[in-house]
C-alpha cells in the first residue's frame, strides 16, 4: 500500500484526483476515506497527515453520459 502526505488544503476530492488520474480521479475518494476512516471527518487537510493509497489495479467504470466518457 502507497502512502501520501497530505499539502496544506488537500481536500479528499482533490488528494483522489491526484493519485488516481488515470483510474477515474476525484470519484474514487470513497475509497480513500474507507482506508482512512481516522481522518473521515476532515474536509480540508492540514499538511503533513499520512494518508494510506489503496492500489487500484484497473479503471472503475461508471454509467457516464456519452459526453463524459472520454
């Protein structure tokens, strides 16, 4: 399992977004909070919070409109 340390106003959406870019990005932040749920009722991080990175293996697909899916 990866690690990440937090920057300050990291948000769960935003910390998503940058570890799973190619995976879906910021809808994936559900997963983060499962694997950190010691931090679940943070919204906006203060720097330094080790933050544990489940590895995602393959894309999660999502019903998308055709014009998001890209």
């Amino acid at each position: 399992m990866r690690k990440y340390k937090t920057s300050q106003g990291d948000t769960w959406d935003l910390i998503a977004y940058k570890v799973y870019k190619k995976y879906g990005g910021e809808i994936l932040m559900d997963i983060l909070m499962e694997y950190n749920e010691e931090y679940i009722t943070t919204v906006i991080f203060p720097a330094n919070i080790i933050l544990n990175i489940p590895k995602i293996s393959e894309p999660v697909v999502y019903n998308l409109p055709p014009w998001k899916v890209s």
